[in-house]
C-alpha cells in the first residue's frame, strides 16, 4: 500500500472525492462550466504536488481549499480586467442552464460567499464549526455565525418556516 | 447562535443543500483521472526537491553568516498625521464648541491615534480619593466615536507611557521599600489584555521620574537620569526587553524625547525647567543605530516641547528678553538631521503645550493666553486670565489663526483657566476631530477631561471647489520617492497618487483607454492597465506595466512618459519559448506585463509571461519562467509565471515572484531554479498574492487570507489576517507596498458576493490596519 503507483493513487482520490468536488464547486459559482474547470485545474495542482499532496490528512480539504481560491481568483481576474458585465451575464445565464434544486442553488448563490463556503462544509462535508474554521482559515466563532445566518436567510428566501419567527430579527441587512 | 435556531429548520436547510450537492453531483460531468494524468506529466521528482531544499538551506546560512543585519530604521512616527483631509485655510466661522466625551474618574496622562480610535493611558483614580498616587492604578482605555472603555487596570501604583505601538512601559513604585522598577507591558491583540514582561530596570530611590521613553516601532528609548555611570539613553529591544544601545548624555532635569524616521531627538535645557527658560539648550540629534549624539546648539533657549513626525521635527521654544524677563515663544522646525531652521516666529504666541503635528498640514495646538473676550466664540469671565483657544499653525509661514475658544470655567476646559495641565503628547487627531487631554481639579481631586473639538468637517466643506479625483478600482501599489502611495487604478486606467491630504492626484493617464501620449506629459497619455504593476527606481522614475499594450511604460521625475520595454506586439512570439539571448527592449514582444519591481542595481524585473530583467544596457534577459523551462514534468499548459501576480526584489537582490502554480512564493536561484516557500503558508495559502519587500528585507505576501512576511532567513511569519471592512465583508487584497518605516499598504476590490467595496489600508508593524479611503457604495 505505501510504496502503490502514484498514478493509482490519484487516480483513486479522483474517484473517491472527484463528483463531491464538482458539485461543491457548482453549488460554489453556479457554473456547470466553471466548477468542471475548477476542479480540473485543482486535480492538476494536487498532481504537480503530488509528493506533499498525497501525505495530508485530508486530501478532499486540500482541493475544496484549492477550489475555492481558484473561484475567488477567477472573480477577482474577471473583476480587474473590467469584465464585470460579462461576469454578471455568464452568471445569469448558468443560473437558468443549470438543472435540479434551481430554487435551492438560487438561494445558495444569493449568500454571501463565506455564508455559503461555510453552510456547504458544515451540512454536505459534515465538518464541525471548528474543522470547518481551519480550512476556511477563519475563527470558529465566525464560522458559527456565518452558519447560523446562512441557515436563517435560507429559512427565508426558500419560505421554509411556516410559523412566523417572532423575535430573532436581527438580520436587518 | 446555533442553538437558538429551531432545530427542524435547521436541518431541513441542510438537507435542502444536501441534496442540491446530490442532484449537482449526478450531472453530466466530462472529466475524469486520466485526462488530468494526461494533461499533467509527471509529479515532481524528489531530486529536483531536494536539490531545492538543499539551495534553501544554503541560502538561509548566507543570509545568517554572510550578509550584515538590515539598517536599523525602526521608527514611525510619533503623532500619526490624520489622513483625513485636514485643510490648510481655516474657516472664519466658529466652529462647534468642544464636548466633553470622558467621565470625571480618570487622570490619563498620554493619548494616542490607534486605528480609528483613541488609546488613552495613565491612572484610573478612584473619584473620592484626593491623593491618586497612592490608590491609583494603571489603565487604558479605548475610544471609538466618542464610547469609552475602560478595558484594563494593570497593576497598582505606576504611570503608563504609552505612545502609539503595541508595547509600552509600566512603571511601578513601592512606597515602602522606595524602589522603582520599569517593565514593558504589551496588549494582547486577542483579549484585549495587557500582559505584564519581566523587569528591565531598577531604581533605589524609588523614584520613576527619571523615566521618559517612547515607543518606536520595535524599540523603546528610555531617558535614565538613575544609573550608576551618570545620565542615559538607553534602547531597548520590545521583543527582548534587553538593553540594546546605550547612549551617555548630559545629567538634565526632564529631557523631551522625539522620534522620528530619522532617528532620536533630545531637547535640553541645562538651565533646569524652561519656566526661568535661560541659555544654552541644546538639542541632541541621535542617529538611530548608532552612538554619536549631534549636538544643535538653539542658544538662549529653552526647549517646552518636541514633536516628531516623519523626517520633520517640530519645537516650541520659549526664549527670553533679558530686560525685563519677558516670556515670548516660538515654533522652530528642523527637516532631517540637518536640522535646518525652517521658520521661527518670534512674537509672542500664547501657546499652552498640546500640539498636535501634522506632518504635511499644520499644527494645531491649543492656546491659553488668549484675552477674553478675543476669541470667535468669546466668553467674558474675567476670573480667568486667558480663555483656551484652538490654533492652526500654517506650517510654511508660521501664521497662525485662532480656529475655535473652548469651553472653560469650573465646569469645562481647564478649570485652572489657562490651560497648564495641557502637556506634550496630548492630543490626537483623529478622523477629522481634534481629541484634547486636560487636566483638571474637581471636588474630589484632578482628573482628566477629554474633548472633541470637530476641526476638519466644517473647513473641509469651504475648501472643496476643486472635482477631487476618486479612485474606482484601485490596483497595485508602491511607494514613491517623497514617501507617498501611488495607485494604479485599472478602471479608471490611470495612476493617481494619494496626497497626505487624502485628495488623489492624477500622476499618468488621461483616463481614456488606449495607447498613445509618448514623449508628452505623463497625465495626456492614454494607456490600458489591467491589474497593472508600478514601481519605481532610485532616481524616481515611475515604470508602469501597461499590460493592456504590452508595453512597459517609463515617467520621468518630470512627468514625461515613454515607452522603455516592448514592441507591442501581442502574443508574444517567443511566449513559452526556450530561454533567449538578450535583445534590445523596443524590439522585446513582451506579453501582459503584470508585476514590476526594480532591483537595487536599477535592474527592473517584470513578470510577464516570463520573468525578465531589464538592464541600464536597454537589454532585456530571461530569467525565470517558460513553459520548457520548469523542472522536469513541472512544465504544463500555461507557462510557469503565466499568470504571476507578483515579482519583488529585496535589498539583496533577491528576486521572489508568486508562483500561482504551487499556491505559494518562490525566490528565483540565479540558474532560475525556484525556491518555494508555498507550504510555510500553511492552509492560508496566498494565490494570486500581491508582494512587496521592505527595507528590513523581509518579503510581505497579501493573500487572501492574510499579511505574511518571509524574513530573510526564510521564515514565514504571519503578520495577521486581513482587515475587516465590515460585516460580511471580506478583504482582497489588489496591491501591496511597504514604506521606509516599514507601514505596509493594501487595497481591496469588489468581487461579486465577496466584497462589495473598494479600500485603501494601512498597517503597522504594530499589525494595526488604518484605512486610508474607502469607495462609497
């Protein structure tokens, strides 16, 4: 087992995580597109740095990380080289394109993006706040709160709760 | 709260996303291990790795055995100039009165710019106690727009000097044993609580006064008038608490310190307090890092105060007529060590001794012999001899007017009337307001008052007719030679510098997209950032990566811009190409320069598809990057530094850039093999960092989730996380670039659902974040 093919072995994590991967990144930018190439380009990485890469304990946090900073660098690109318009129209676009849950991913979309990153490790990849604070590389106490108004604009947005939540108003945007 | 949450709400959301995760994981997906296998070669060989561990190692012995420390310049300044525009024409409207915005049960005794609030230090005193010394305790307080807390009482029977960086002094006396002793204190970032450090210094007669010290940026100095061997400087080391110079000076009574970028300042009055104010005082000009003391006689003068802010130092002195033995005073200011005498005025200024300086735009201080009834706002209470007033001083001219009287009398501003509780190192300016410390008497003993005095918003509104310039999308960074920060804004596709006033100027770019405009002046040239690098050389010329064009464009000190790297033509054909022999810059295919970052031999490295160097022969090499030219199996679709956000070059030569392949920086080996440091990052690895050096040689990393430095000896420290802006705000930095003293500058952009506004920020090395300019929005 320690001394198998590299090859093999990648090819296994590939397996094993590879379709999570797409979907988190999907759930992530909203892009059927996007989160392919996204997770392609983070297989690559972890490949080049196989040696290191395949030593972590956690192999899937690594490329969730990788994810996510490609994502943020692909919106800061678009932002700098002014193609704010055609990010906004590609975005609406893949919004309608992409299939299933529309309402679910809409809601998604529309968090805050450290809302977001934070509600899908803690409900898809079942991390706690504090697995969920290191790899986002944030203070536990944030990721709680992030979760926890993630959830409460969630409720909102997809009219979950049918009782009137009396109280607890302090999302006043 | 998690636990507040309905729980079937709760996990009904989950759920909902769970299964979103599901139905996004059973789409249809054109990917699999084998087309990425086939895209990427191999892995990384071990010997390639080691070979790089073994070049690091070899490196960090250098740097250790071989290459002297970096130049000591560790000072800030002392009173932070308020970046907020602090205008130089003072309205002739009164402005609002002073409030009062500290309860009666403090006698602070230092006051200072933190951020965007006041730290206040001194003794907190109970209010019915009458002799404070006794009873009192150590305290510091915070104030942000005018709520105070009070978040800490240190130990019982000391006096706080504090000013400005993070550790500071406690010193402590016991009445009973009559000894003294000195520590330095720091406040932990996290809790907010001060921490106590191990003793430095010991005094028998239980006496602190002969303590004066300030806190520059990594060193305390000390006035020790105590020791065996007679009078002292001494410097202390804030990481150490050890001794690091000690500097023999005359045994005086109370010299004043000032620190400043050029190093220590000592007034002096031989003649004891400047109250009989009689001859020979000098000033000691005392090189940071070195024991030689220049001694600048001022004669027939006694120093009051000393301010220091940048290279400038500000003094009143207060002289003497022989007949008669009248008082009159005067603002003396000395630019650099050579303390050249800028202006003197000689007629009599009313002055108390708070004087705020402001680097660029004036002084204010607070004036105390005003006669009644003179002022804008005047009061007659003839109990008093003077009514307090604020004045602005034109730095250029001395002229000084009268900006607004505070409130006075038993129940305000100096009970005493004219104002001589007010000391040096009590005031601040701060977002736009003047924040005052007075002592004062009350029923039950002295204690402080603290006022607001709003000098800027009033006078900010007269003086706006010109259009300011905003920036929109405020790019990389770097310092220019007079010390201010320039912008490359990539919407507005010019380069503005931001003014001490906080206004921007327009340095390059006429605004409209295009090339065009070389050989004219620099501000009508048309050009096409685009996340574009600034950088410039030792003789002040400005290179800009104009990466649009393909181009790297030169401005002179003069303001002429020319083209001094690439024939703009795009794609560059020679992109990913073997390495190549040297060629004439003008005829260069240079492709997307991004980064720029001029080396100390005047070499300017661009990161470009490539890495290369441009020489003062007009040659333009190779150094690093391209696709063939990557260790083996580490060549892949895009070229190495593709897509390098960064490239810096330390005093050394070094020469580090952003490796966006292994999320990390790299230092470029002279064979142009690369060095990584990306796993020191940890999981906040930086892609796409901004990075700059700074003078100490340490390189600075802006990643997304923080402020990192690689010092010389190869260590990746973590200088903090990033700033926040606000709620639900994240920070992403653009540009990053480091000033002499080592004030490290960031920007952040929008991104979409990330971050929603523009900013400008500071940090010190204190790891505390200013904001310069923030986008409205």
């Amino acid at each position: 087992m320690a001394d198998s093919d590299p090859r093999e072995e990648f090819c296994r994590l590939f397996e094993r995580t590879g379709r999570s991967l797409l979907g988190y990144a999907l759930l992530l930018t909203g892009d059927h597109q996007e989160s392919q190439d996204l997770v392609q380009e983070a297989f690559l990485r972890a490949w080049r740095e196989w040696e290191r890469v395949s030593t972590l304990d956690s192999q899937q946090a690594w490329l969730r990380r990788v994810i996510y900073n490609l994502a943020v660098n692909r919106w800061r690109r678009l932002s700098t080289r002014r193609d704010h318009e055609r990010l906004v129209a590609h975005e609406a676009v893949s919004q309608e394109a992409d299939v299933g849950q529309l309402d679910v991913m809409r809601a998604l979309r529309s968090l805050p993006i450290r809302q977001r990153q934070a509600l899908m490790l803690v409900a898809i990849d079942d991390l706690t706040t504090a697995q969920a604070a290191h790899e986002m590389g944030a203070k536990e106490s944030s990721v709680r709160v992030w979760v926890s108004r993630a959830r409460a604009s969630m409720e909102r947005m997809l009219d979950l709760d049918a009782a009137p939540a009396t109280g607890t108003g302090d999302h006043d945007g | 709260m998690d636990d507040n949450e309905p729980r079937g709400v709760k996990d009904r959301v989950d759920q909902l996303v769970r299964d979103a995760h599901k139905t996004a994981m059973g789409l249809y997906w054109d990917l699999n291990a084998h087309k990425i296998l086939e895209a990427s070669g191999r892995p990384r060989s071990k010997r390639v790795r080691r070979r790089a561990s073994v070049v690091l190692v070899a490196a960090a012995i250098i740097v250790v055995f071989f290459v002297p420390l970096p130049h000591l310049s560790l000072f800030g300044r002392i009173v932070a100039p308020a970046k907020r525009p602090i205008p130089t024409s003072v309205a002739k409207k009164p402005l609002p009165r002073a409030q009062a915005v500290l309860p009666a049960r403090f006698t602070f005794t230092a006051i200072n710019q933190v951020g965007s609030g006041l730290e206040l230090s001194g003794l907190a005193v109970p209010s019915a106690n009458t002799n404070p010394p006794t009873y009192a305790k150590c305290a510091s307080a915070k104030l942000n727009y005018s709520t105070l807390r009070l978040y800490d009482i240190v130990v019982a029977s000391c006096s706080v000097e504090e000013n400005g960086s993070s550790p500071f002094w406690v010193a402590e006396f016991d009445d009973y044993t009559d000894h003294a002793t000195a520590r330095i204190a720091h406040r932990d970032r996290r809790t907010g609580k001060v921490v106590l450090g191990p003793v430095v210094m010991t005094w028998s007669d239980g006496s602190t006064t002969h303590l004066q010290s300030l806190a520059g940026d990594g060193s305390l100095w000390l006035f020790d008038a105590g020791t065996t061997r007679g009078a002292e400087v001494l410097r202390i080391s804030e990481e150490t608490g050890r001794v690091e110079n000690t500097i023999p000076v005359p045994d005086v009574d109370r010299p004043i310190l000032a620190i400043d970028n050029d190093g220590l300042w000592m007034g002096v009055a031989t003649n004891g307090g400047y109250a009989q104010g009689l001859s020979g005082s000098p000033i000691y000009h005392i090189a940071v890092g070195s024991n030689v003391a220049k001694v600048i006689f001022t004669g027939g003068r006694a120093t009051a105060w000393m301010v220091a802010s940048g290279h400038t130092l500000w003094d009143e002195i207060l002289t003497v007529s022989t007949p008669g033995g009248r008082v009159s005073q005067a603002i003396w200011r000395f630019d650099g060590p050579q303390a050249k005498r800028v202006f003197h005025t000689a007629s009599q200024l009313p002055f108390g001794g708070t004087v705020i300086g402001d680097e660029t735009e004036g002084l204010w201080t607070v004036a105390s012999q005003l006669p009644p009834g003179a002022g804008p706002n005047a009061d007659t209470d003839t109990d008093c001899t003077g009514i307090p007033a604020v004045i602005y001083i034109n730095p250029n001219t001395g002229r000084q007017r009268i900006v607004t009287t505070l409130p006075y009398g038993s129940d305000g501003f100096g009970y005493q009337c004219d104002g001589e509780n007010l000391a040096e190192n009590q005031g601040a300016i701060v977002d736009g307001d003047l924040y005052i410390l007075d002592g004062t008497t009350g029923a039950s003993g002295p204690y402080t008052e603290l006022f607001r005095i709003p000098v800027a918003a009033p006078l900010r509104r007269t003086s706006s007719s010109v259009p300011a310039v905003r920036p929109q999308t405020p790019g990389p960074l770097a310092i220019g030679p007079n010390g201010n920060l320039y912008i490359s804004d990539t919407r507005r596709d010019q380069v503005l510098e931001l003014l001490p006033s906080g206004r921007f100027r327009v340095v390059a770019g006429d605004g409209r997209r295009g090339f065009s405009g070389d050989g004219g002046p620099a501000s009508a040239a048309e050009l096409r950032l685009g996340g574009a690098g600034l950088a410039f050389s030792r003789d002040g010329t400005l290179y800009i990566a104009d990466s649009g064009n393909d181009r790297v464009r030169a401005v002179s000190p003069h303001g002429v811009i020319t083209t001094v790297l690439g024939d703009g033509v795009s794609p560059r054909p020679q992109a990913g190409a073997l390495r190549f022999a040297p060629t004439p810059a003008r005829r260069f295919a240079l492709g997307s320069p991004r980064a720029l970052s001029v080396a100390p031999n005047g070499d300017l490295y661009v990161a470009a598809t490539d890495i290369v160097r441009l020489g003062p022969d007009g040659l333009v090499s190779w150094v690093a990057g391209g696709k063939n030219t990557s260790p083996p199996g580490y060549g892949l679709i895009e070229s190495e530094f593709g897509n390098s956000t960064g490239v810096a070059v330390d005093g050394r030569g070094n020469v580090f850039v952003v490796n966006p392949i292994s999320f990390g920086v790299a230092e470029i080996a002279t064979s142009g093999a690369l060095v990584n440091f990306g796993r020191n990052f940890g999981f906040g690895v930086p892609d796409q960092a901004a990075i700059t050096t700074t003078p100490d040689g340490d390189v600075v990393v802006a990643g997304l989730n923080g402020l990192f430095k690689i010092t010389p000896s190869g260590r990746v420290v973590t200088i903090g996380t990033q700033p926040r802006l606000g709620r639900g705000i994240g920070f992403v930095p653009f540009g990053v670039a480091a000033n002499n003293s080592g004030v490290i500058y960031e920007d952040t952009n929008p991104i979409p659902q990330w971050t929603y506004q523009s900013a400008i920020v500071s940090v010190t090395r204190g790891a505390r974040a200013r904001l310069l300019w923030l986008s409205s929005q």
